[in-house]
C-alpha cells in the first residue's frame, strides 16, 4: 500500500509540473512581448539575425514565414540584394526610427561595398507618436528607393493591408514594391560577391601554400642531387637546418587577411548574417502609421 501510494504521489506531481509547463507555454505564444527582452537602459534588445523573416508577436503562421522567407531567398540568389522583415510587439521607449538605426547597425543587410540592404520593421503595438511601421535603407538603393518612394510604399501599399490585420499580405505586397524599385538601380550581379569571397578564400590559404610550397620544391630538390630518398644522417642533420629556417615565412600569414575587410555573415557552414552593407547612421528611409 505504501509503495503504491508513493507511485500515486509521483504521477500526481508529473500532472502538475506538465499542466504548469503547458500554461506557461501557452502564456508565452500569447504574449510575444514577454519573449522581447530589455537591455539595462530599458531599450528593447535587437535580435539576433537568424532568418530573413524575424517575428516576435506570432503574427506570422508559419506557412507565411516560410513564403516571405523563400521570395526573399531567391530574389538575393538572383539579384544579391538583402531584404530583412523584424515584427516585434514595440520600440517604446523608442520611436521606430532610433530602434531601427540599431538594427541596422547590428544586421548589417546588404553586400559590403554595395549596400544594397532593405530592413522591414514593424512595431504593432507602438503608440502612433513612435510610429509603427519603417523602412530602413541602404546607400546603395537610395537612388531609387528614395524617401518619398518609402513613404509611398509604406502608406499606399502596406497600410491598407495592414488596417484589415492582413499582415501579410501587407508584407508581401511591399517586399514586391520594394524588390521592383531596387532592381531600377543597376546593381552588380550577386556573382560578383561570390568572386570576391572566392578571392578572400585564396588569400587567407596563400600565406600557408605558399612556404609548404617552397618546402617541397627544396625537399624534391634534395631528393635529386642525391639520387635516392633523403634519409637521417650526418648530412640530413645540415638539410633539416636549412629546412627549418623557411620556418619565418610563415610571417607572411600576416597579409592578405586584411584586403577590403570582411563580410559581416554570411551562409557558409550552416551559419546566417548580413552581408556587411551599410546605412551611413541610418540609411534613409521613411516611417509611418495605418
């Protein structure tokens, strides 16, 4: 009997610790905002980069993220332009446009040189003295993604959207505005970037090629003025020597790792980052309500 009753104790226990887990995680999918987390200045943190498409208040199904996130994947394929989209629930105490200078800071959309980099941001619950919605842009679109085209595509085709609560839709359409707008600027095509990494790539293995290579060349050097395999010997002792004193060109790891920076993330490896674009202190852009 006590055994048996020990046995209903445990069970009992794991009901409730299941029950009080599942509360609490329900609690969690309906207030998003208790996922966003503060710094010590009390300014909402910036998230990190880790998709395309970035939604704090569980606004988004995921068939929808999944669909924003594969047009926006394939347009940088084809064209090598960034878009990022972050919804999070509010900036406050910040306006939309101080929170999202940090962001920018912090994503670094875009190809480094050529910052072409667009961030969405939408804030749904900031008080409209904040404002809700802003577009963040990278030098290198502001030719054509201009201010007043900002204002345009945030008011006249997000907003209707977003006033239905159709936020997808409201993204959807303004990722096609602004994708058709940024491909009036003439960009360099995205192979240029991968060109460029594959010459960072040459440069960081040269500094190592480069002494093993001329090791070898001494070693097969040595290996026919003798006729046969160079072996441990009184002599072998006076090659090594000579061998070991290319050991300093190793000093030459020092160059080629500091040619035109680097990006700042990227997709090697499993890994995700902004391309190292810049905003100049924030870019250009516009802000606004629905």
């Amino acid at each position: 009997m006590i055994i048996r009753g020990a046995r209903a104790a445990v069970q009992a226990w794991w009901l409730a610790a299941l029950a009080l887990a599942t509360v609490v995680a329900a609690l969690c999918a309906s207030t998003p905002a208790l996922a966003q987390g503060r710094g010590p200045d009390g300014f909402v943190q910036v998230p990190p980069l880790t998709a395309r498409v970035t939604d704090l208040t569980a606004t988004l199904s995921p068939q929808q993220r999944s669909a924003l996130e594969n047009v926006l994947a394939d347009y940088e394929r084809e064209r090598g332009s960034q878009i990022f989209v972050l919804m999070l629930p509010t900036t406050d105490p910040e306006t939309i446009d101080a929170y999202s200078i940090r962001v920018a800071d912090a994503w670094r959309a875009g190809r480094q040189g050529i910052d072409d980099g667009v961030i969405v941001l939408i804030a749904k619950d900031n008080p409209p003295g904040l404002r809700k919605m802003r577009l963040e842009v990278g030098r290198g679109v502001q030719g054509s993604l201009t201010d007043a085209m900002s204002k345009r595509i945030l008011q006249d085709v997000m907003a209707p959207h977003f006033r239905h609560n159709d936020f997808y839709g409201g993204l959807a359409a303004g990722i096609s505005a602004i994708q058709a707008t940024i491909d009036k600027e003439g960009l360099a095509a995205p192979n240029a970037r991968r060109a460029d990494a594959r010459e960072s790539a040459l440069e960081q293995w040269l500094p190592v090629l480069f002494p093993l290579a001329i090791i070898v060349f001494f070693l097969l050097s040595a290996t026919r003025r003798r006729g046969r395999q160079i072996v441990v010997d009184r002599r072998g002792w006076e090659t090594a020597g000579r061998l070991g004193g290319l050991g300093g060109l190793g000093g030459l790891g020092g160059w080629g790792h500091h040619r035109g920076g680097g990006f700042g993330g990227g997709f090697g490896g499993g890994g995700f980052g902004g391309g190292g674009g810049g905003f100049g202190g924030g870019g250009g852009g516009a802000s606004g309500n629905w």
